[in-house]
C-alpha cells in the first residue's frame, strides 16, 4: 500500500543542522511570532511542485498503456483523476529547509538581493516541534531512477485495490482512498535539476479542500505571492510559550554593507533574546546587484 512507501520516506532523519533561507522582513516575522508559514504545495516554486509527480505518473500510466496493459480504462481514469486532484484536490502544506545554509542558488531564489539571511536551526528540535503538531519532517527526492520506482508502486497500488472491486464503476472512491498518502508522496517529489538544495521540508497533515471554507476556526490563512493569493498554515518553532527562538547559527547573504549589515543583524537577534551558539557569519560570497 502506498501509506507503507510515504512511512519509510518519512522514517528518514535529518542528522545535520537545517537552514531556513527568508529575507530581513521575513526574519522579523519569524522571530516575532516563533512561527513559520508553511505554504500549500500547489503554490510553491511556480506551482510546479505536484504536477511533478502528476506528470511522472501520467509517463507510467501511459507506457503501461501503449503496452497492452488489460486494465488501461482503470489506468486512463486514474490519471485524469490525478490531474484534477492536484489542482482541485485536498491540500497539504510545507516549510523548505536546507541543508546547506550558504548556496548561491538559495541566496537568489529566497532572499531580495543585499537582504537575505538563512536560519539555522538544530534537526532534532525541529523534528520535536513537527511531532507535536502532527506534521513530519522529509528528505526530498531528486534521483529519476527512485521516483519512477515509487510512481510505479503507486499505480500498482491502484491496480491492487482495484482487483477487490467487483467493477472500474467506482473508481474514483477507489481513488479517493490513496489521495491522502499519494500528496505525502508527492511533497517529497521534486524535479532533478533543484537537487543542489538538498531541501527537507516540514509536512502538514492533509487538509480537506471544504477546511478553508467551511470550518470557522480553520487554520488556513492566505498571503499575498508573486502572482495570486497563497493558502499557509503556521508552524510553531518554539517548544514551549514565551520562549526565545532557538536559532543555532545565521548566515548573512550577500549584501553590499557586509558590516554594517552583520552589526545590525546580531543586534536585532539580541534585543530578541536569541544568542546563536555557533553565531552569525558572512556568507562570503561577493555581491553584485543587477
């Protein structure tokens, strides 16, 4: 089954520090709340993220297809009812982490240019944290080769489950049955050409679509993107109330005032109380604004 295949994705642990890369605003918000918005999947790098794995599915359905396979009806539906779901389906939200706190690639994705930091911070905190607000933490996956073996899983998954019902009439219920695990799956799925961030992501439970309307105290909160509105929840870094954020270490990005810049950066942190204890560093990388 696939809940099988996403708990031994997610038995993977982070052993080195992970580093949250966001700008000078972003840090203000993190530190002043203790908390970090964990975006809807759909919406993240582009909205790219699921349809990956959309797409790696649809490349498999189709070969089984064009091979003869005698369930293709089954396999046809199962795919369009992938590509509805992604856009229209149940949500599930992430946080990035790094292991790599100092990438040039990161500085340019995540950080305004001359205002970026990335926040270390200790694994098995944030492990402690996701636990007990029932998310996990996960390794994303990059390799071609392991991502078609755990797409392939996942249709022969289906068609196990198909085998116990009597008709394709009710495929979508079948289908239904697999969503929550499949966007687990598909949250750790990442295209080969991002595998220079070494990213670990912190993973909501799966929300219903109806949570954000239908529910008055429903967590999900929108902010404002590149292009569209963008549904988060909060994640809690801090494990008990009133409690200053424990960052392990800070890099400065690239900025033009490298000084100045680190001066005022440890100053903020200390007014909040935060002592990095292997400090706050330069990344070292030359600035050029274009």
């Amino acid at each position: 089954m696939i809940q099988s295949i996403t708990d031994r994705l997610y038995a993977d642990i982070p052993r080195e520090r992970l580093y949250h890369y966001t700008t000078f605003s972003g840090l203000q918000g993190i530190v002043g709340s203790r908390r970090l918005w964990t975006s809807d999947v759909r919406y993240m790098n582009d909205s790219a993220e699921l349809r990956h794995t959309a797409d790696l599915i649809g490349t498999e359905v189709n070969r089984r297809i064009r091979a003869g396979h005698p369930r293709a009806k089954l396999l046809s539906q199962f795919i369009d009812w992938v590509s509805h779901r992604i856009i229209n389906g149940h949500m599930v939200f992430a946080a990035s982490f790094r292991a790599n706190g100092n990438l040039l690639s990161q500085w340019r994705a995540y950080g305004t240019p001359g205002k970026g930091v990335s926040l270390g911070f200790n694994p098995g905190h944030i492990l402690r944290c996701a636990r007990r607000q029932q998310f996990q933490v996960g390794r994303c996956i990059y390799e071609p080769a392991v991502q078609r073996q755990l797409v392939n899983q996942v249709i022969d998954a289906v068609e196990d489950l198909a085998d116990h019902e009597p008709t394709e009439a009710h495929s979508d219920h079948l289908f239904a049955t697999l969503e929550s695990d499949l966007l687990r799956l598909a949250a750790l799925l990442k295209h080969p050409s991002f595998r220079e961030e070494d990213e670990w992501r912190v993973v909501s439970p799966v929300m219903t679509e109806g949570a954000t309307t239908r529910e008055p105290d429903s967590p999900v909160r929108f902010r404002e993107g590149k292009s569209m509105l963008v549904p988060y929840i909060e994640f809690n870094l801090t494990e008990a109330a009133n409690q200053p954020l424990p960052i392990d270490h800070v890099f400065l990005g690239p900025t033009a005032h490298s000084e100045l810049s680190l001066n005022s950066l440890r100053l903020f942190l200390a007014q909040q109380g935060i002592t990095p204890g292997a400090g706050v560093d330069y990344c070292q990388i030359p600035y050029r604004h274009h």
